[in-house]
C-alpha cells in the first residue's frame, strides 16, 4: 500500500524507477509548543507550530513525498480566512488574534488514477503588537 507523507522541508534520496526513499514525518510533541492551545482541535499529526503578530506574512513551505514520484497536490482543508496554498507554500496575513488550527493535505495524482491523500495540522499563534508605555505626565502632591 502506497503511503504520501507531509514532512517540513524534506530531501529527497532518488534510488531509480521511481522507488524514491522519503524521509520520516517530522511530528510535534506537546511540550514542544510555547503557547496555550486546546489539543482537541488538532485534527491530523501536528507538523508546525508557529507565532506571529497580528499583521505579520506568514510564507510557510510544507513539504511531501511520494515514494512512487507521481506528482503532487496541495491544499487545505481548514484554516483562518484568506489562508492559500500555492504550489507548497502557506500564504497568509495574520488578521486575527489567537491560535489558529490549520489543515492541510496532499495528494498524488497517478497515471492509474488511484488517488492517495495524506494530512497534516498546522498550529498559528497570533499576538497583538505589545506598544510601549508612554509617560503622559506627573501628579503633582
């Protein structure tokens, strides 16, 4: 059974005859995030966690492999308004505050016509811009 695997910037081993060797899926563990989010919202192995401030361009290239090399197509399934995908990279300006689930996946398109599809989560922390104090005066006694 042909498998596809989401992986963030993955090289590739080309072996001939299309056998290509595709490097183990990267996979956050929950210690490895910084910031509050509720586990029950990730819906596929979490490959990404990243922060950003509200505002900020997010261009995030995911990465896939297809042990066969037929070629591959990206999308997402669930993300923030006007989150895109193009080609394999993330698109996004950051236009809310909070943590934002993200899901993605691929799928390869063979000459059989057997579509395999793989997923991916995607965490996004948006923080407002922290402004400096401002003195505005003294008081007085």
């Amino acid at each position: 059974m042909k498998r596809l695997l989401i992986l963030l910037f993955c090289s590739v081993l080309v072996l001939g005859n299309n056998n290509i060797v595709c490097p183990p899926t990267t996979i956050l563990s929950p210690s490895e995030i910084d910031f509050p989010y509720d586990p029950n919202k990730i819906s596929y192995k979490l490959m990404c966690a990243i922060k950003t401030t509200i505002g900020g361009q997010i261009s995030l290239p995911i990465r896939a492999c297809d042990p066969d090399g037929d070629p591959l197509v990206y999308g997402i399934q669930a993300g923030p308004l006007g989150m895109t995908i193009n080609e394999a990279r993330i698109e996004w300006t950051a236009n809310e505050i909070g943590v934002h689930y993200v899901g993605v996946f691929v799928h390869d398109v063979p000459p059989s016509g057997d579509i395999m599809y793989d997923y991916g989560s995607l965490l996004i922390m948006v923080y407002g811009i922290n402004k400096p104090p401002v003195f505005t005066g003294c008081n007085p006694f």
